[in-house]
C-alpha cells in the first residue's frame, strides 16, 4: 500500500513537472517569420477531408530544414495518407506538435529531439500536392482543455487542437 502511495505520488510530480515545464516554442521552419502563414487559417473551412483546419501551414522553399519547435521525445516519423512524411514529438506541457507534408524525415521514433533540431525538410508530401511546399503544423494537447470549446465546426475539437500560430506568437 505504501510502495503504490509512493509511486503514485511519483507519478504525480512527474505529470506535473512535464505541465509546467518551460517550452520557447521556436517557428519551426528555418529562416520562417510571422509572415509566412496565414494568421487566420487556423479552423478554416471548408478544409477537404478533415472539414476544417486543425492547425497552420508555413509556406517556404522546398528543401528549406524543418526544425522541431521544442525538445521532446520523437513518438512517430513516418509515412501517413493525408499527412505525407510526418514527425510527431511529444514535448512539455503533454502536448504533441506534429509536422506534416515533409519531403523527408531525419529522425526515428523513440529518439529525443532539443528545440531547434532539424527534423526533417519542407515539402508537399501526403494529399499538399496541388499546393506549394509548406509544413503544416499541429499542437494537440492531451490534457484536454474543456473550457475552449465552441459552437464552430468541429468546435468540441478545440479541447485538444490548439493554434500553434497563437503559441508562436506568444513565444516572440
Ligand atoms: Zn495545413
């Protein structure tokens, strides 16, 4: 019983350090500004399959290095149907950034990532085919925030989808 209070408590602090944990969120883009997105393409619809859009596309020449935003453990790089070449890091404050349309991935799964490290290149990969190379990035929080939901499309989402643009912003 005190062996699991223990653990338990342990389990706790670390859940807790992670949430407070300092993120300086960096653009992930190399050589990327504010400019390069369109600021209110966040929830945009209609957005094809996925009905509206859940996160923000970061224009930029094909081949430019895709760098992680924050440091975190790498939980998939990968191939996916819409997304194309895919990286998903799980970084502090359990939330899972997640890149998508990379021409290519250089890091593997299970390995750690610091801010700023190059994760891969800007490409169209996945269905950004009839569009100009661009990262489009996603911040998906575990814990759910119930208080951002609303009555948009897909509105209950917002509880995990938050705006990386706002982040980004946030962390200039
Ligand atoms: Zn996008």
């Amino acid at each position: 019983m005190k062996k699991l209070m223990i653990s338990a408590v342990i389990a706790f602090s670390l859940f807790m350090v992670a949430i407070i944990a300092p993120e300086n969120q960096l653009i992930p883009v190399q050589g990327a500004t504010e400019k390069d997105w369109n600021h209110d393409t966040f929830w945009y619809e209609p957005w094809g399959k996925s009905g509206v859009h859940k996160g923000i596309d970061i224009f930029s020449p094909a081949g430019k290095s895709v760098i992680a935003s924050t440091y975190g453990i790498v939980l998939f790089s990968g191939v996916v149907a819409l997304g194309g070449n895919v990286v998903v890091v799980l970084g502090p404050k359990w939330r899972l950034h997640y890149y998508a349309h990379l021409s290519d991935s250089r890091i593997t799964a299970g390995t750690l990532v610091r801010s700023s490290e190059i994760i891969g290149s800007v490409g169209n990969s996945g269905n950004a085919g009839d569009k100009p190379p661009h990262l489009h990035y996603a911040i998906i929080t575990l814990v759910p925030y119930l208080w951002r939901m609303d009555f948009s499309t897909q509105g209950w989402k917002k509880i995990f989808y938050l705006d990386p643009g706002e982040r980004l912003l946030a962390a200039m």
